[in-house]
C-alpha cells in the first residue's frame, strides 16, 4: 500500500469557473502540472476527487465530466505528470435529474471516493494527505485518518477567513505547489510506508513561508 494526495479539482487542480461544462472554459493554474509532477517522483498516488453536483442539477452532462477529465490527464501527462485516479460525485439532495437526487455518502464531505479510491488503488488513507479549497475537501481527509491542506486559491480564501467548527487544517499554503512542497517536508518514509522515527509534522503557513 502507499500513500496518496487526494486533489480537488475546481479551485485546486484547475481554475474556479463554476459548473465547468465547456473545455474552453478549462484552465490551467501556472504551477499545476510542476505540483503533480514532484508528487508523482515522491512516490504518492495522485488521485483526483470532485463533488459534481452540475450533474445532478441538470447543468453538466455527466459525459462532458469524463471528457474534462480525459483533458486534463492529457495536459498533465504531456508535462511528465500524471494522475493516477479520477473520482468525482455527481448528486445532490436536491438535484433536479432523479437519477441523481440522493443523499449519498461519496458528496464530500463524506469519504466515500477516498474510500473507493482506496480499494481501487491499494492506497493506506492515513498515511494520506487532501489538498482543496473548501472545508469540506478538509473534512473527507480528516473522516479517514488523512492530513487536510487548505489552498488559498479558488474560494480557499473565502474559508479561511470563515473557519469551520470542527474541521483545523493541517496546513494552510497559498496554492497546490505550496501544498506540494509542506507534504514532502513531512517526516515520511513514502517507500517503506512509516514515519521517521521520532518526527512529527508540524503546522505551516504558506503565507509566512515557515512551519
């Protein structure tokens, strides 16, 4: 088993631009593909989870969600990265395609996608981290022993300026590279699966630049 980060996609990964459901409406953060990249060399799996309620709201054809994703791993892949798992969650309670109106338990912040991915994957979830830009992202990490990061970009601002009871993140880093670099100066051995002895993380402002 090995550890992953488990990537938000809209706001994280990629841009904030509401029910993405056109592929010019896809872009690219600068330092997006850089991010996976030194992850992937570390040794994690990188696996992305979404909540995508356009679907359920009848706004996103769940096809277009493939084809987003299909793109993305092309662009990714075409910059030496790669991603080695997409998940994404298309209800909502209140969605307006009956097929999709549900309460379920893989809408973050539920885990069930870390779960799943988990399964698919052979993937030991607390020895994990999650990096999004909602306290939700947060919360599904936290729900399976996993590290949660807070991202500044997209909305990551907006909540980290309203905290939520009963979810603290791990870290706070201005965008996914900054995430990237505070889980790689973790005190964990990615190949043999423990922690170093003795070491423990410790908080970081991505703001401040120091632990």
């Amino acid at each position: 088993m090995r550890p992953a980060v488990f990537l938000d996609r809209d706001g994280t990964l990629i841009e904030e631009s509401g029910y993405l459901d056109r592929l010019e409406r896809l872009s690219f953060f600068p330092f997006s593909v850089d991010a996976v990249r030194v992850l992937n060399h570390a040794g994690f799996a990188v696996v992305v989870i979404t909540n995508q309620a356009g679907i359920a709201r009848g706004i996103v054809e769940e096809p277009f969600v493939a084809e987003a994703h299909r793109h993305i791993a092309a662009r990714l892949e075409a910059g030496g990265a790669t991603i080695d798992g997409f998940y994404y969650c298309p209800h909502y309670p209140t969605g307006t395609v009956e097929k999709y109106r549900t309460t379920c338990d893989c809408r973050k912040p539920q885990p069930g996608m870390l779960h799943r991915a988990a399964a698919d994957l052979d993937l030991d979830l607390p020895r994990s981290f999650v990096v999004g830009d909602r306290w939700h992202d947060l919360a599904a990490g936290h729900a399976v022993g996993a590290r949660g990061v807070l991202v500044r970009t997209g909305v990551g601002r907006r909540d980290e300026e309203t905290p939520h009871p009963g979810t603290t993140p791990d870290a706070i880093a201005d965008n996914l590279m900054d995430a990237a670099a505070w889980i790689l100066q973790q005190p964990f051995d990615v190949a043999q699966g423990r922690p170093f002895d003795g070491a423990q993380g410790r908080p970081f402002d991505g703001a401040q630049g120091r632990p």
